[in-house]
C-alpha cells in the first residue's frame, strides 16, 4: 500500500503505537472456525494462527489479552434489530444447540472475556473502561470478521481515544477481496493496518 492508500493524500496519517499495549481477540469461536459453524469462514487457519502467535506475545511480554464473544440470553431478548437483520445470530443464544460461541483459542485464567450483543467489542459493554483500569492506550486488533465485527471494534476503540492496530494476517473473512477491501478502508480512516511481523516486535519491544 502506498503511503497515500487508496483514497488519497487527504487519508495518509497514522495513529501508531503508544506505550501500553493490549491484544483484544474479536468474537473468534467455532461458528466461524468449525467447516459445519453457522458462520464458518473458508480458510480460518492462517487468521487462528497468527491471532495465536499475537496472544502468547502479548503474554510473554507481560501485555492484556482480553477476548470478546457473542451471547444472547434464551429466547433473543437482548438481540434486538440485530438479531433480526442477522438471524443466523441466534446461535449464540444460552439455549442453542452445537456451541457455536465457544472459543477457538483457550483465555488464560485471569483474561477478561467481554460479552456483546452487536458488532462492536465497545458497545454497550464493559471493554472501554476495563481497558482504561489496565492503563492501555494501543489496542492490537485479530479475529472476525474483518468487515463485520474487528471493523467495527476498530472504528469504537479509534472513538473511545485507543491506537487501534489491525493485524493484517489476524483477521479472516468470506472473500480475499472483503478483507483486502476492510483492510484497505480501516487503514485509510480508523486503525493503522499493520502486519504480524510489526506487531509482534511492538509487542515485545514494549514489554
């Protein structure tokens, strides 16, 4: 990507990393990792991977992870118009079948899980301040999808006055040209893209 990016000069400038950071794990459970999962992505591994690189960092390095996952209470009171745009959504529901919502990667003891409703790890939910109590000022953004869900919680973490640091190789969707097109746009306006490789030396340079 050109230092412009796609939209021109007007979008060049970076938010870059400041001196706390924390790896915050976007929504990456079975539903999109499993072949069957209700929301199940076509090649999830390289993102479940790299997303795995970046948490053993952040731990090693004595940095947050914090995690985020869907749930409903049974019968979808909480899920509001999203639920109805989405329907698929009902399989995080407390009393659905096959869980859907478990994790794919295992939080140590001690890591927060955030639970939401909707697309955004910030709204509505406790993501802000627990950050804010950690001191963090840099998010390092992996899971799904990268035009749903990791979008929008970079786009809130940007609101909420956090550095958000989208990792290219950590994010997965349905289709190469939605996440290169995510990525492209995320770059350009809300997150600085970076790729693994960056993050994981920030990570450890910052320790």
């Amino acid at each position: 990507m050109t230092a412009a990016g796609p939209h021109g000069s007007a979008f060049s400038g970076r938010v870059g990393w400041g001196s706390s950071p924390a790896v915050v794990v976007i929504d990456l459970c079975r539903a999109y990792t499993e072949p069957d999962g209700p929301f199940a992505l076509p090649d999830p591994g390289p993102a479940v991977a790299a997303a795995g690189a970046l948490v053993d960092a952040a731990r090693s390095a004595g940095h947050p992870v914090l995690w985020t996952a869907v749930r409903y209470a049974p019968g979808l009171a909480d899920g509001g118009l999203f639920v109805r745009k989405v329907p698929a959504l009902a399989c995080f529901a407390a009393d659905a079948p096959g869980e859907w919502g478990r994790l794919t990667l295992t939080p140590a003891p001690g890591e927060p899980v955030v639970v939401k409703q909707y697309a955004s790890g910030f709204f509505g939910t406790t993501l802000g301040p627990t950050l804010l109590g950690l001191g963090v000022d840099t998010v390092v953004l992996a899971g799904v999808s990268t035009s749903g869900c990791v979008r929008a919680t970079a786009m809130d973490a940007l609101n909420c006055g956090f550095r958000p640091q989208v990792v290219r190789q950590g994010c997965a969707d349905r289709t190469p040209a939605l996440h290169g097109n995510n990525l492209a746009d995320l770059d350009a306006k809300y997150a600085d893209v970076v790729d693994q490789a960056e993050a994981l030396e920030r990570l450890q340079r910052l320790a």
